[in-house]
C-alpha cells in the first residue's frame, strides 16, 4: 500500500548535507557542487537570451539571473525523492533538482528531446523522474500542486503508516504571486495538516512592472511589506533570508527541511533577491530604476559566493575555474544536443491528451477512436 | 436489493477505497459530515480522517491539491460539495487537471475524480442550480461523466476512480433519492458508452442525467398515442458515444436533443453540431434542441419550471419531429 | 461627474449615533431601535422557519437566530447612503438596513413583490434602494464585491475630488469563508488603497459540520484560531468583540466606522457568536454537541439585552412589550403581504437578463429580438 | 491617420475616459507599465493612479471589487493581462456579471467591460493561449464580442464601456500591432451586428477574431480559381447576428466555420447547431467546421500550427463544400 515508489533512492549523503548548514563552514565537496549550480543557472540564462534573440525559442522566456542563490541554496540540500514546484521562472529549478541541461534546453528549442518532448515549453518544465512538479505559468497554482506533493507524503505516514514517507516540497514563487489568495489557502491548509511544505518566497521586489511596495501593503505598525511575517498568522515560522547569499539561504532551508522531516510542518521563507534581467525577454524592462539595478547588482551571489570560497579557502582558484570551464562546455553541449534533435512528429499531437486513450471515445463507425488506423497520424480531428 | 443513489454512490467509493489504500476523499464535510448528500456518510469511522479528508472552504486549493497528490501517485476523489463551487476551481481544473498530462509530455498522469451534485434542484436559486458542463466541456484531457440511475451512479463512479484521467463526475441534486437496484459484483461500467434507455424506431431523443426521466414521462404518453421514441442517455458527455449515436440516428433519422444544460454553449450545442455535420444525409429532419432557456435561474417556482424543458415540450417535440402535428 | 446619487439623503443623527458608543450609555431612542432591530430579526427568521416547513417557501433557508446583535449592532449605527453586502444568510442583515420585512418575506415567498421580484430567493436579496448589495450564495464572493463600493466611495473622493464621499461599507461572512482566497486578496486590496470597508467576521464556530478549529490553523504561538490577528499582516486593526453583545459590536464598528469615514482606511471585525438553529433549514445539525448549544443560548443577545436596558433604566418593561408586540404585528403582516401578493408572470422570465436588451441578440427574420411582437412573453427560446 | 491595433484600443479608452469620468481601468500593470500589450500606454499620466488601477494579482477578487464598484455608477473597465488568467476570476464573472442584474430583479446593472488578449500566439504554451470564449459562452446575462481589425477594435470597444450589459471583449494576442484605420469621429459600432467582410456566392464563411485573416489568405487564393466564398466576421459571439447569418446562408446555402475555439463545446459548435436547426431546409450540404484540435496548445512550433486551422484547410474545405474537389 505504498502510493509511490520514490523515482531515486535517498542519498546517503542526506544528513552530511544538512549538517554543515548550522553555521559551520562548508565542505569542499558542497562548496563545489554550489558553485557549479549557481554558476550553471547563470550561463544556461544568459544562454538562453542569445538562443532568443536568435530565433531558437519563442513566447514567454523568464531569466533567473540574479537569483541563484535560492534555487542553488534550497535545492542542492534536497534529497533526490524530494518535491520541487516551480512557476513559469523555471530553468533554473529544474537544472538544481538535477534535470539534465540538455532536457531543458532541447525543450526550449521545442525539440522532441526536450524534458517535455516538446510540448511544454519554457513554463512548462516537468520530469517525474526528478521529482520535479513544473512548470506551472499562471500566478500561484502551483502552490496548490507543490502541497498536494506534500500532502502525499503525509498520507502515506498517516493513513498508510509508512514510517519512512519524510520527503519535503518546496514550492518557489514570488513576490507578486503572494497577494493570490491561492497563497493564504494554502499556508492554513498546511499549518492545519502540518504538511511537509516549504513555502519559497523569491521576493525580487517587483512583478513584472509592479513594484512591490505598490502591490503589497504593509503590516499594521510597518511602513514597509513583510512577506515572511504572513507565516505565523498561519501558524507557521516566517523567515526572512538574504536570498544573495547562498550559505545563508541554505542554512534556512536547512532548519525548515529538518523541522519539515520531523514533522513538525511547514515554513515559510521569504529570500530578499533580484532580477538582473527584465520579467521576461518580452519585457522593456522600463520601470526599473538604475542606481536600483546596481545596487542588487553589487550583491550578485555567483561573485559573492565566489570570493567567500576563496577568502574561507575552501576552493581554490584553480577548481573554481575548472567549474567554470565544466559549466560552459555542459552549456554549449545542451545547446548542440537541442539544436541536433528532431523536432516533434505530427502524430505527437494526439499522444498525451489522454493517459487511457478511451478518453477520445468512439467513432461512428464503431469502436474506440484510437483503436482506429492512422489515428495518432495526427490528422484526425478530435471532436 | 435497492437502495438510494446516494447510498450506491457510498458503495462505490467504499469498495473503491477498501480496494485501493491511495484512493482518498477531498473536500468540505466529506468526513464527519460525512458530504452535503450523504455520498462519504461515516466512511470517515472506517478509513479515518486522511482518507475523508475535510478542508476549509478553499476549492481552487484543495483541487489543486488533489492534483499534485494525483501526480504523485494518489487517487483523490474530490467533491465539490455543490459542483456550482467549483467555479472557483475552474483554474486548477482547466488548466491542471486537464492540460498538465499533455504538457508535461505524458510524464505526469493525473488519475482524479471530480464530482458532486450539480443541476436545477427545487428553487435552489440561480448560483445553486448551474450546470457546470457547458462551462466544463471545451476542456481538453478530461472526461465528462453524468449518471443518472442508481445502477450506473455505482458502476461509473468505480470506473471514474479507476481511470487514469481526470474524470468530472455530474450527479443531480435531484436524483440523491431515486431508488433502484445496482449491478451485482464488482461491476465497472465503460464511461464511454451510452444506455440505450428505450428501443424505438419513430425518433431518437438523446438525453442525459435528470433529464431522462422528463424524456421518460413524456415517451410513457406517447407510447399510448402509438409513437415509439429510441432514448438514449448519453452518459458520457464528453467524447460523445458516437457509435451508439450514429446507429440510433441512422434507424430513425430523427433527432431530438433533451438536456437541463443552456442552450448556447451547452451539451446539446455540441450534441446537435456534431450529428448536424457527421450525419447530415441520414437526417430526415433538422435537429430539434430542447434546453433550458438562456437566463440564471430564477428562484420562484414558475419561472423556473419555465427555464427548464417540461414533459410536454418533449412530447410536442416528437409530435412535430414525427410529423403528428402540423410543424 | 459624481458617481452616484446615495438612495437617501444623510441621516442626521450620524454623528450623535456613533457618540454614545464610546461606552456612554444608549439613548432611549437609540435603545428602542436596537431592540425592535433585533427582536424583529428573531421573530422574522422564526417564522420563515414556520412557513418553510408550511411549504412557502423553499431552497436553502439559512437563518440568522442567534446573532442579531451582529447585524443589529453593527448596520443601525449606518447611515443610508453607506452599504452593506452580505451572504446567502442574508435576511436578517437586509431588515437591518431598513428593507421592509414585507419585501424579504415576499422573495422567500417567490412573489412579484419580493424585493427582488422573486427572482433572488433566500440567498440572494438585494435592494439597490437601501444600498444593500446583496445575497451572495457563494462563499467569499461577496467580499470583493463590498470592496467595490468601498472603492467607489474612495474613487470619488480621490478622482472625482467629491470631498463629500464618506460612505462607509460592511461586509458580512462567517468563519469559514476566512479561509478563502478572496478574503485574503481583499484584506490586502483594502489595506492598500486604504478603502472605507469594514470587515464583519461573524464567528459562529461552525461553517455547516466543519467546526471551526477543524479548519482555521492557529497562529504560531496558540493554540486556537483567532481570526482578528490577520488583520495587522494586512495593515488594519484586528478587533475581537463579544458578538452577543449589541452594545459591544456597536461600539466596536463606530470606531471603525469613524476610522473609515476619516479615510485612515479599513479594519477587521471578529464577533464571537453562535447560530441557535442548524446551517440551514435542510441542515440535521447533528455535531454541534448539546452542550456547546446550551452555553451559547445563555447568552442569547437579546433577553440579555433587554435586562441591559431595564437594569440601566433605559427603556420600561412596558416599552419592550410594545416592541414585541409591533414586531410580531409587522412580520404577521409580512407574511400576510407575502401571501396575498401575486407569483410572477411568465413574461418577467426574460425581462431582466440583460439591463440593454439588444443583449437578447437580432433574429433570423431581421432585427432585434427583444423588438419582436410577444419577446417578453416568456415563451421564446433565447439563443 | 494609419495607427496599430493597440493604439486604436488606447484611443477608444482614452476618447471614454475623457468623456465620463465614471470610466476607469483596472488591472495588473495597467497603470505605471502601460498595460502588458500597451493598451492604457501612459493613460495614468492623464487620468492619475485611480483611473488606471494597478492591482495586485488577484484576479477573481478585483474582477469582483469591478462588479461591486459598477453596481454603485462606476463603469470599470477590467484587463485580463492575458485573458487566460481571468479563469481565476470565473466565478466573479459567471455568478456576479453574468447574473446578478437578474438575480436582483433588474436592480443592480453590471456595465463593466471585461477585456484582455487571448486566443493562440506564437509558442506562448498550453496555458498562455486559451480560448476563453468556448468557456464563456454558457454564461447567462452576459455579451461576448471579438474585435479584429484596427477599425473595429477602437469602435466596438467604445460601444463596450458604455453598454449597460457586462460585455467580455476579446482582443487577439497575434493582432496587436496589426495596422489600419479607425472611423473618424466618436463613432460606436453595434456591438450585436455582424461584419460582411467580402461579400461572395459560393458559399459562407463564418469566422472571426484573428481567423478571419486565416480565412481571406485562403480566399485570395481560390478567388484565383473563380470562387467566390462569403466571408462574415460574426463580431459578436453571443449573441449570433442571425439576422446577417441567415442572409448569407440563404444566398449560399453552404457553410463553413472556421475559429480557433476548440471543436467540442467552442463557439463554433453552438453556431452549427443553430443554423443546423434553424436553416435546414437552406443548406444544401451539412456544415463544416474547422477548429482547434481538441488538444491542449503544445509549445513545439510544428504541434502548434497542427491543432489550429492554417489556410490550406479552408481553401480544401471551400472546394469540398463547393464540389471542386471529390467531397
Ligand atoms: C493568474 C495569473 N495572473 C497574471 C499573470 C501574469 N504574470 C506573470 S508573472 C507576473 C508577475 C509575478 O511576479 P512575482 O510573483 O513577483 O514573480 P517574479 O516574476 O518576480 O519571479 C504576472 C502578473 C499570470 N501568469 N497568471
Ligand atoms: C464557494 C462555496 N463553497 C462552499 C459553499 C457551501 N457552503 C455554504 S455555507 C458554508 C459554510 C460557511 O461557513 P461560515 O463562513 O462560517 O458562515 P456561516 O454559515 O457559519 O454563517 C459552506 C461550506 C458555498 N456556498 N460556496
Ligand atoms: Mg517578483
Ligand atoms: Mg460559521
């Protein structure tokens, strides 16, 4: 009675992980995977723009860049049978659960091979096989989704008494996204279950051309918003995080995965970063001011992150550059391995509309419809 | 051996829960209330409080909830405890439940029940008495489901549980009462297929839900006169059974559409378009079309009993198909 | 360039009404409006409970027993111009706001001269006369629909520069409703634009069979849900009252009132009360334990406020019995109303689907529907 | 006077603000960003902050705050940044504009427009290229109209705002910047009346919003080959012009629709069964429709341009319908 078979067994190296997060320095090993992580998250953005502006993906394309030190910081301390859910923001979280570059970018390019065999497209990134959820391009729907994930995880120690069932969620989102009611209902629906759930805010200050302070009001007393204090009117720690620095975002996710694994509940952690690029690629990006960008551009976490490594002597310069080195040619490798790939068939379009193909019907002329000739040629019309 | 549909419906998720430890109800008062219309009543005693699983009043939330457990193995059966609320859902249902196999290329399955009670009950007014179908039906990947007999409530709904797409279930608010026997054993019945409720050779009349008794109390009358109606009840709302629809159309060439739904953009819209396009020489005469009127629904008895399609517009509208009575 | 003409002209009292509720005592007059406020509030639902099981009236009848001094306490001290929006437990809050118990109990009937000509129903009253925005059948639906009138008193401030604009609007909805989405979106809204809307919490404990506690988390640090704490992450005051108490939610909702009309913005009200019959008429009631029951009918608010306004000598024995005596005369007479008046003519089917009947369409034969001979009959089909 | 699409629509919102200051936007990114395809572009600068609201997102609830602020005298204009987000709002525009003027007895009027892009962009994914109208059609009370050229865009949507009635106004992602004339002057369309794009005999073409282009590539063509296709942009989606409709099928007694809406429960279907219905004895072939592949819109270039209708299959279902080519 097990619901699901988690798609990779745990890592050993689970409780290592969690353990340096308390204050202590990091190890080489986490270090270098960090760092790999931030920096992949950079280059496979900055990637992406060209590829935009070259005509080699379209529609709604959001860059991360500037905020890997969330994604890297929370989802490199996760365990492989980990939830992840994400927004339409979503290359880079998906890249930190672990799917392949080249899965990412080859769906970016609409291509066959890409995660979601090219149906999905830049907002709609999933792989079941990481644990990884989407992908989801409208405001705040996934929060539901991301703890329904949660909600699995705490029914199978509840209901089906599966001791071991301790995997954690983490649903990303931003700023803007907390004024959805979705939010609310999801933060009571998680203190009252006490569900595995962390709540990852990426306040980045603005929502496409809404500026924060604009869309948010202030608790009573503050002059400012707060996201992290909707936590405890919902019963649940509300934690404020400098989202620029990874260590620090890692040591927060760590307390609310360990408190999450217990059993105790969920958490909501807001991460104060920023956007060094505009909403989408589509965007103008006008709004903005400069000395704004600049500033938040003096805290880019990938340089930050970079010179504590080396002034903690951690890495070295010359590992440091060999990430580096990795990062690009793993970059330039996605690119060649999307560009090289085959485009969806025709007869794809019918493929995934229904798990159990009965769900287009009969014909006419009887039996199922997908029991016909040709039917998944494509041509035929579903009606 | 008869019961109520509310009690066969209970069957249904209690055999369905007793076989399959992932299959679980979400909804308001699915537990110790034990569901608007009785459908969970003490099945909470049995399988315990995660299992009939009670939420606050949240339903885009708790639906997408439902998703996200789907996803990961989880069998939710969610109710909207009118599916009038569900409205509020239409976010996660459209675009999750529906669309969130295709998109994330097949990896992801979302094996969901939505269900509860829907339709025109007796002055509920007009924001409980919707029908959720027209709204429901340009969704793509999902399967919609009406049962109407005490028999096919059961046998659909283990059907609904047990498939691995998103099935929205429409029961009437009407129809909680209706007695009658089920199917002995473990019977799942293809929701797909339609009932031919009737035999006939004068006309077809294609309905579905409670509808079928408004069909059947009309035919009763015009049975005495001679005339003999084929029925069918749909069942399936989405994809049409065309099979059974193209051999009962080809018989008697005569079509007549009965459904509570709204006549623009309703069941019946789509019904009447598809058999107008895919069956048009076999046609002896157009499609008649009885819907309810476009307007909410009033609260007072008249006016509401004048939205929806009485007995005797269906009996006129096979006297007029069958050329009984001047057109 | 004003807006709207309020229904009524201002009441002059006002000011003197939101006086004495600062802890002097009642007024008189003041105590003899609340009274026959909520005793009418009693003996009305009382009755629709009588003529329910008499088959005059059917649906989903929800009554209000048990928190007259919500309604009471809270719309009296309005002046006619602001509004007030409600749920489907509507008729109590609509006789506060000065619909004529005539009207309401006409709708419950279906009649032609219910306030809403039959058309609305127990759930959905409306009266455009006393700015009374309706009957909302669906949870949480209402609120935003209070926060637009709310926003079109600030509009014509604001940006119509009407210095005179200070309605004030209450919005009424239960426990329950607090954990939906829209709730949360409005709190936000309000606070934000600073809005003259008031937030009317009436906690019964129960939303149907889902006991309160069962369904609103706590906030972290207790052990029992307090809605009126989610009013500071907004940025309003929170209140707790005694919603057994008329004089207490009076005094409570001047204070907002006077907040509102000053245009420092919104404020949250919780009243604690109880409802002495089930959800609604259809209801078994069959979890809400006898003992609870008990508790809260000793502190039915209106035996205790009649010993309030003996024990402080604000009105005479025989006064009150007066009032009673009007009351049970007026709501005999509402039923009397109800039932002598005429059921709705089949024509009214379609008159009010579209305020512009060119809605209706143009026909196959020329011209618009709505202009052909017989259209408002009834008997044509729209499509 | 040549001018894009979107600013005919920015004119027409600024010539009603301007004339009743009643008038106002609101929405996200509708102030200080201009709105997300420029529609209100520096309109705040005009008008202030209040007239051009910037809200938070939070669709379902401003959509009502709009419902609320009409009920009192304000005719707000509401901006679904993409008209897909507004599923999130469903429930405020299917119970609250769609029925609330009848629920309160003709009481409280509802004059809101609801307006945003929608339809299938260019590789925008499943959930960014919705089309709205199929699930928006069976809603009581309320009118739905699709602009599609520069003219019609500014002056359909001028007659929107000062509609009593709650008007959902479809705009088309891929039109935007699409460029012609507006009529000079303060000229309102009828929101309720066809367009006869290109009057033709052969046969009738019944299309709107952005396939109406679609359509004229194809009929370029078979103009080329001597035939000669009606084509009628319908304007309104609901209600139908008959009035136009039928004067077109009468004169050619052969139709086909060609939309982007999905094939099941899309506004295509509701308008086959009604000229199935009501102009049988007119037709001298069945309707043929052309739709959406009931699918969800796959991101993949090839996918996407295979689940909507390119020119070559009009042209192919013009010559079936005329008998050029063996049906
Ligand atoms: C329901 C819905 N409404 C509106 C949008 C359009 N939209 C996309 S992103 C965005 C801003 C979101 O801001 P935030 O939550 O701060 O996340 P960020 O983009 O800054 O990461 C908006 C309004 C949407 N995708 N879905
Ligand atoms: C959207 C929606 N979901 C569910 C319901 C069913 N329903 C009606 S009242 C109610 C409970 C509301 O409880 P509360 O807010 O505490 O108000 P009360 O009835 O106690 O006054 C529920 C679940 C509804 N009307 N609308
Ligand atoms: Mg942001
Ligand atoms: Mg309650």
């Amino acid at each position: 009675g097990v619901a699901t078979k988690p798609a990779e067994t745990k890592s050993k190296k689970d409780a290592a992980k969690g353990g340096e997060a308390k204050g202590e320095t990091l190890s080489p090993d986490v270090a270098r995977d960090l760092y790999y992580d931030m920096y992949l998250g950079r280059e496979f953005e900055e990637m992406c723009a060209q590829m935009y502006y070259r005509g080699k993906m379209f529609g709604f394309v959001h860059l991360y860049s500037g905020q890997e030190a969330v994604s890297t910081g929370a989802i490199r301390l996760l365990r492989p049978d980990d939830y992840v859910c994400s927004t339409y923001r979503d290359h880079v979280h998906a890249l930190s659960k672990g799917v392949p570059a080249r899965e990412v970018m080859a769906e970016l390019f609409g291509k066959q091979t890409g995660v979601c065999r090219g149906q999905g497209g830049s907002m709609h990134m999933f792989s079941r096989k990481h644990n990884f959820l989407g992908g989801f391009a409208f405001i705040g729907e996934g929060i539901p989704v991301g703890l329904g994930a949660a909600f699995q995880t705490k029914y199978r120690r509840e209901a089906l008494q599966d001791e071991s069932a301790d995997q954690v969620t983490l649903s990303f989102f931003g700023d803007g996204t907390c004024n959805n009611g979705q939010f609310y209902e999801c933060l009571n629906m998680a203190g009252l279950y006490k569900l595995p759930h962390i709540f990852m805010v990426e306040n980045n200050k603005w929502a496409i051309g809404m500026y924060h302070d604009r869309a948010t009001g202030p608790s009573f007393g503050d002059n400012v918003p707060n996201i992290y204090k909707k936590g405890e009117p919902f019963g649940m720690p509300g934690i404020h995080v400098d989202g620029m620095d990874v260590v620090k975002v890692r040591e927060a996710v760590a307390t609310a995965v360990a408190r999450a694994r217990r059993g105790d509940g969920p958490t909501l952690i807001e991460c104060e970063t920023y956007r060094f690029r505009g909403h989408s690629l589509a965007d103008p990006d006008e709004l903005r001011t400069k000395e704004e960008k600049e500033r938040y551009a003096k805290r880019d976490p990938i340089p930050a992150f970079r010179k504590y490594v080396l002034d903690n002597k951690i890495l070295m310069e010359a590992e440091l550059k060999d990430i580096e080195q990795q990062v690009v040619e793993c970059v330039e490798d996605s690119v060649q391995f999307a560009e090289a790939s085959p485009k969806p068939e025709k007869g794809q379009l019918l493929e995934n509309v229904f798990a159990d193909p009965r769900g287009f019907g009969t014909a006419p002329d009887g039996g199922y419809r997908y029991e016909q000739a040709g039917f998944t040629s494509g041509t035929a019309q579903v009606s | 051996n008869e019961k109520l549909m509310w009690e066969a419906l209970r069957e249904a998720v209690d055999e369905e829960m007793e076989r399959d430890p992932n299959v679980l109800v979400i909804g308001e008062d699915v537990g110790h209330y034990g569901g608007s219309y009785k459908v969970t009543y003490d099945l909470y005693k049995k399988y315990g409080e995660w299992r009939l699983l009670d939420t606050p009043i949240c339903e885009n939330s708790f639906m997408g909830m439902g998703v996200g457990a789907a996803m990961v193995g989880l069998r939710p059966i969610v109710e909207g405890m009118n599916m009038g609320f569900l409205l509020l859902a239409f976010n996660q249902i459209s675009n999750n439940c529906g669309m969130l196999h295709y998109t994330s290329g097949g990896q992801f399955k979302v094996p969901m029940v939505v269900r509860g009670p829907g339709g025109v009950g007796r002055q509920l007014g007009a924001e409980h008495s919707q029908r959720l179908e027209s709204y429901f039906q340009g969704i793509p990947g999902v399967q919609l489901v009406a049962c109407s007999t005490v028999a096919n409530s059961k046998s659909l709904l283990k059907s609904a549980i047990r498939s691995d797409n998103p099935v929205v279930f429409f029961e009437h608010v009407l129809l909680y009462n209706l007695k009658g026997e089920t199917v002995d054993g473990d019977y799942c019945q293809p929701l797909e297929k339609a009932e031919i409720v009737r035999e006939g050779t004068d006309c077809t009349i294609l309905t579905y839900s409670r509808m079928r008794y408004t069909v059947l109390t009309a035919v009763q009358e015009l049975e005495k006169k001679g005339v003999h109606p084929e029925v069918i009840d749909l069942i399936s709302l989405k994809p049409f059974d065309m099979e059974a629809i193209a051999k009962s159309v080809k018989k008697t060439r005569r079509v007549i559409i009965v459904e509570e739904c709204m006549k623009t953009g309703g069941i019946g819209a789509s019904l009447s378009a598809v058999i107008s396009e895919s069956l048009f020489d076999d046609l002896d005469h157009e499609v008649m079309r009885l819907s309810s009127q476009d307007v909410p629904t009033a609260y007072a008895y008249d006016l509401e009993a004048a939205t929806i399609v009485q007995p005797e517009q269906v009996a006129e509208a096979v006297g007029k198909i069958c050329g009984l009575v001047p057109a």
